[in-house]
C-alpha cells in the first residue's frame, strides 16, 4: 500500500491577479469600495485616496491610520488567498467586519499593474511589499513611517483625473453609511471629504413623505411609520379631509405573506419532501430565520406640473436638495455591490407597471415609481446570514431569504402607497365636485353672451360697457377657460382609467373566448354528452355483471355504480355551466333598458340554488321594481358577491346569504350579508382593502372578485359604504339609477 501525500494547488501570482482582480471587479469604483472597506475593517479612524502626477504617469496612493502589518501578517494572511482572520466585529469598538472571503486584496490588481505597500503596526518593524503581479517581494525597514498603511498604485488601469473626483464622492457617499471613518478624497490637489448622505434627512427639503421600518424576525411583526407632509393645510381647513401627518402601525408577515411564501417553497423546490400539513411551519421558520432588519424610505415626485400642484394642492412644487439615490442595500456599514441605488432590486418599475393606476384612479391601486423614492435597508452580517453574497462580492444571491426579504419591504411600502393614495382620491373626488358645481351654474352666462353678441354687431359698443359688464364677460371667460382644462383633465383621467382596466379587460377577455369556444363546442354536443354516464351503465348491465359491481363494501373509487352516479351529477354540472356561460355573453344582456329589479335578481339568484344547494339564498326588495339599467351590471355585482362567499366559505356545511334592496327616488341602497367565517384577519384592520386590486387570501386567488363589485358600483356612480367581517360577511352600499326614456329619474 502505497504512502499518502498531503497536496497543495499551486497557482500563478499572475492567473490570480486576473481572475481575481481585475475580471472580479466590474468597475474602478468598486475595486476603490473594496480597499476602503479594508481600511474600515483596520480599525482606520480615516482613509486618504490621492490621486498624484509623477514623470512615470498618474500614480493612486491610498493611505489609512489603521492598524497595520507586520512581517507575519503579510507571509500568513495577506499572501494566504482565501482567509480571513476576522470575526463577526472589532471588539473594542463594535465595528462589524465587512471583509469576508479573504479576496479583498485583489482589487490592487483591478486598479494597477505595480502596487507598493508601506505598513507600520504598533511595536513591529516597518514593512515594505511590492508586486507586478507576477512576482511579489517582501523588505523590512526601519520605522520610518507611521502606523497604518498606504498603497501606492501605477500604471493605472484607467483614466483618473480630477473630473473622476466629484463623481468618485458621490458613490463613496452611497456606499459608506457609517461616520466611525472619514474618507478624504485629493485629486490633483483638489480635496473633498466623503459626505454621509443619510445624516439629516429634511422633511420639505430632501423629501415630502416617508416610511421609516422595523422587522422582528421573531415575532414576524413589520412596525411602520409613516410621515406625510405633502399637501398643504387647506386639504384640511378648506376641503374637509381628515388624515394624520404621521401613523404607525404593525403588520403580522406571517398572516400577509404565508400564500407567497408557500407558493416560493414549492416553486423553489428547495425541499422536496415538503408535506402540506408543515407549511405553516416552514413558512414561520422562513421569516424567522430572515432575521431583523430595518429600512427608511423617502418619497417625492419627480416633477410637478402647475395644474397638478394647484388641482391637489400640493405643498412643495419643487425641493431645494431632494434625495434621487434610488433604494440601496446596506449590510452593516457598506452597501452591496450593484444594491448602491443604480438597479431596480426591489423591481418598482415592473410592479408599477402591472399596476399603472394613477393615485386619483377611484379603484384601481397605485404603485410608486422607482424614480420616486430614495432610500436604505440595512441587513446585518449575522442576523441576516441567510442572504448571501455572491462570490465576487458583486451582489447578492437571489435565494429563498433574500426573496422574503423583498416580499416583506413591499409589504411596508403598500401600506404607505394606500394611505397616501386614500387622501389623493379624496381631494381629487373634492376637486371633481367643485368643478362639476361650478360648470352647472348659470349665473352670468346669459348676460354675457347677449354683452358679445352686442359687441360683434358694433365694435363701438365696447365704449358704453359699465364695470359691472366688463366683470361679466371677464367671469365668463374664466369660466370656459376653466370649464376647458375639467374637461381635459377628465379626459386625461379617462384615459388613464380606460388603460389600466383595459390591460385586465384583455387578460379577461381573452381566457373568457377561450371558455365561450369550448361551451360552443360542449353545446352543439350535449345530447351526446349528457347521455354518456346513462349509456356506460346501459352497456354495463348487457354484460350481466351489474349485480357483482354494487357491492357497497367496495372503496368509492372502485364502486362502478357509485362512479357512474357521480359522472351524471358532474356532468349536469358541466352542461348547467356552459349554458350559464353562453347565455350570460349574448348582446342583450348588456342592454341599458327597462327592468323589473325583481325578475332580475331571481334569474342570477335561482342559477346558484340550482348549482350549491348546500346554500340559502334570501332576498327582500323595498320599493319600485322598475328601472333603467343594464342587466350585466347587477350581474357582475351580485355574482361576485356571491362567489365571494362561497369561495371564502366553501368548507362550511350550510351557508346564509340574505340580500336587501331598498329603492328611495333614483338611489337604490344595497345590503348584502353572509354568516360565514367572515374576513381573514389580515383585512379586519382595514376592511375596504378587499377592494383593491390583486387582493386575495386564497392560493392562487386572482384578487379581482371585489375589486370589480367596487368597478362597477362607482360606475353607476355609486360608493361601497361600510364592510364589516368580525361576524359574517356585510357590506352596505349604493347605486343610482339612469333617467328613463323620457329623461326623468325612476
């Protein structure tokens, strides 16, 4: 048997230098983070960049007041690649570590061809190491310099000048979030000291609203607090609208995000022996071993016009120094490579537009925009170690953690977008009000236009105007002028409106014609079809078996006579859909046109007691039947009601829906109740979110159910008014009806 040697990987000073240095990092900016964090992780109180001309070319000299190296040091750690010999943090003064992978070194290569250092640690010689990547040498000296250590860089890579500075400074000020270390930049003799861009956030200033986070991965609980001072006193004073400058509240991560989360492990497959029953385990153990961490965002619009700065008084047209860094992800003091503010990482842009509603829109749900918000998330080595970098430091890995971790930050940022959109509809629905008043009014109109009309038969005529008559033809004209930029804001609004419910309409649409062309398909069959199970047990019964087969000892699934009974109950189900389908689409039924409210409703309702008979279904209708409407409307609106509550109640033995229609003159009031489970406690906080789009608590819920009842109510300039689900399911709210043929109301 033969002796076993202990083997060691040789590599080139040079292959290593490539790989690790100069094809390792992307940019000079990121090589430069990576030294400056070594001079952090020194113990550094500051680090100098100088970028100084010499008769050989620009030479890059990076000097810290660290601890320094010795002789050892630099034969056992520096020139060992791949280890580092610190821990978590410094111990005397807290600072967490950033260094890691023992590769940071490198970044000298990224930069120069030649690199000399200097290093002087307390009670050691001086040291000197030199390199050109393919060799490295090692001298000591006598203590001529102080303690620390300094980098002198040549035959630079790329182009430094003093025109590298102020951009230099600024990602500097992105990346470094910390003030135990000052970073002083001088290029060409021009010196700059690297600002904290997070020190004084200024309400007014940098930014109009904000939401300040805190997660505690224990208790799965996201704290929020949000800050608004976007409009000026008279939303309050003048228009009525009540809300507070700041809330805070808590939200349960577990309750909000258990459906996304669950879909993530099965989508990830990151345990293939995942059993239903341990999901509510998996999915706490997820958000618990996320870890704490804390975020701040700051909020503002890119830009204003004037019509939008008066029409939803707006308190700051423009801000004297506002933040535009984007989102960025720090891991203690430094942020991550590529999370510094220039990328997308929590994808705003593509979450705003799946959902491109403006804020004003009454249904629809707003989404910020990417650029208008800035802001920091800040994640620790150690609590957080379940979101990794890569292994170039250039990123992070997009794993399961780190996915929750965007999952959650959203969770935070919708409930600032509700709030701030629930007091934009109210001035913008305030603002549409006073206008429509305002362009009803008759007062003047008549004497001004017999003014003009007087004036375009003898131009002479304009001498014998009073004052009086001057300010009428003035106020008339403000008038049209005004009358003009409603309509073309209503338009505009329409248009948004229309876009928005156009993108879901298609998606709808589209899997609708799918289903309407197999119904046609399934009706031109059905004599066929809906004698199938009849005619397998007719050719059953000719073999002379059938009383062998009805052995109720036998499991269901292999209990013929059992199976085919099942088969004629699903397929008369089938057919019922289909004919339900194919009849609800025909061009008649959106027609709008005189009713019987009464007929109405026992047509959609006697549909669902022939389908679910384990559900009761009570109606009572107070006042005039008849009225102009269009029979989808009240289809839509009824329907998904309905599917609501046997969808949230489907594992109920019995089910009561009682329904209340009162009509009082062109209003018809609606009070719809169940006895069911009532709301998931997600929503009981805030009931009316259910009306948002993409709202849902089931698995693979489309969220679109309610939000359509609330569609459709506002388009019959009508208002979902109160929901309650402690008790049940109730919803109160009201329709108005169209004039009739005549163009009286009903």
């Amino acid at each position: 048997m033969g002796t076993k040697q202990r083997l060691n990987y040789v590599i080139e000073d040079k292959i290593l230098a490539e790989l690790l240095g100069e094809q390792n990092f992307s940019t000079k900016e990121s090589a430069i983070l990576e030294l400056v964090k070594n001079a952090y992780d020194a113990n550094a109180t500051k680090v100098e960049l100088i970028l100084k001309k010499t008769n050989q070319g620009n030479c890059l000299i990076i000097n810290d007041d660290g601890e320094g190296m010795d002789e050892p040091i630099i034969k056992k750690a520096w020139m060992h690649v791949g280890k580092t010999s610190r821990g978590y943090e410094n111990q005397e003064n807290s600072r967490v570590y950033a260094g890691a992978k023992g590769i940071g070194r490198f970044a000298l290569a990224r930069l120069g061809e030649e690199v000399e250092l200097q290093s002087k640690r307390a009670g050691a010689e001086s040291i000197v190491w030199k390199t050109n990547w393919r060799e490295s040498v090692l001298e000591i000296k006598e203590n001529t310099i102080n303690q620390g250590t300094t980098f002198y860089i040549s035959r630079l890579r790329d182009k430094w000048s003093r025109r590298t500075l102020n951009p230099l400074v600024s990602y500097l000020s992105k990346v470094y979030n910390d003030s135990a270390m000052k970073i002083i930049l001088n290029f060409e003799n021009e010196e700059q000291t690297v600002p904290k861009l997070w020190t004084d956030p200024r309400i007014g200033e940098n930014y109009v609203s904000s939401l300040k986070m805190n997660y505690v991965a224990e208790k799965q609980i996201l704290n929020y607090e949000i800050e608004i001072d976007e409009f000026n006193e008279t939303v309050r004073s003048t228009m009525g609208i009540e809300y507070e400058n700041k809330v805070s509240s808590e939200i349960n991560a577990n309750d909000e995000l258990k459906q996304k989360i669950t879909e993530l492990l099965f989508e990830m497959e990151l345990d293939k022996n995942l059993e239903i029953d341990s999901l509510d385990k998996e999915v706490a153990q997820v958000l618990q071993t996320l870890g704490d961490f804390k975020a701040e965002f700051y909020f503002s619009l890119s830009s204003i016009n004037q019509k939008d700065y008066d029409w939803f008084q707006y308190k700051h047209k423009n801000l004297t120094d506002r933040y535009e860094s984007g989102i960025i992800l720090y891991r203690n003091a430094f942020s991550i490579d590529s999370f510094e503010g220039r990328q997308d990482w929590l994808k705003l842009s593509k979450r705003a537009a799946a959902s491109p509603a403006a804020a004003s829109h009454p249904v629809g749900k707003w989404r910020v925009r990417a650029n208008q918000l800035a802001g920091y998330v800040v994640i620790d080595k150690e609590r957080n170690n379940m979101i990794k970098d890569l292994s170039n430091r250039q990123g992070i890995v997009e794993n399961l953690h780190f996915k929750v971790l965007n999952l959650v930050i959203l969770l935070g940022l919708s409930e600032f977008e509700m709030y701030r959109q629930s007091i934009i509809r109210q001035i913008n629905a305030y603002q549409k009000k006073i206008e429509e008043g305002i362009h009803s009014e008759q007062k003047d109109r008549k004497e001004a236009e017999i003014i003009v009309e007087k004036l375009k038969k003898n131009h002479e005529n304009i001498r014998n105007l009073s004052k009086e008559d001057v300010d009428i033809v003035i106020s008339e004209f403000d008038r049209k002028k005004s009358e003009n930029e409603y309509i073309k804001r209503e338009r505009d609004e329409f248009e948004k409106s229309a876009k928005y419910e156009v993108q879901l309409l298609n998606v709808l649409a589209t899997s609708h014609l799918k289903i309407i062309s197999l119904g046609h398909e399934i009706h031109n069959d059905r004599n066929n079809i809906s004698s199938v199970p009849h005619d397998l047990e007719e050719a059953i019964r000719s073999l002379e078996i059938w009383e062998e087969l009805c052995d109720d000892s036998l499991p269901f699934y292999r209990n013929i006579p059992e199976l085919l009974i099942s088969l004629g109950g699903n397929t008369e189900k089938i057919l019922t859909l289909t004919d339900s389908i194919l009849e609800e689409t025909e061009k008649k039924n959106f027609e709008n046109k005189e009713h019987n409210i009464e007929e109405i409703m026992e047509v959609i309702l006697d549909k669902w007691r022939q389908q679910y008979k384990w559900i009761t279904i009570e109606i009572e209708i107070i006042g005039d039947t008849r009225v102009i409407i269009s029979y989808d409307q009240l289809f839509v609106i009824f329907n998904n009601l309905i599917l609501n509550s046997i969808q949230q109640n489907d594992k109920m033995q019995s089910l009561t829906i009682k329904i209340k229609l009162n009509r009082v003159d062109n209003i018809i009031r609606i009070e719809y109740q169940d006895n069911g489970i009532g709301l998931d406690k997600k929503y009981q906080n805030n009931t009316k979110r259910i009306l948002e789009v993409h709202e849902s608590n089931r698995d693979k819920g489309h969220g679109l159910g309610m939000w359509i009842v609330n569609n459709t109510i506002i388009k019959l300039r009508g208002e979902i008014e109160e929901i309650t689900g402690h008790d049940g399911f109730t919803l109160s709210a009201f329709i108005k009806i169209e004039e009739d043929l005549n163009g009286k109301r009903n």
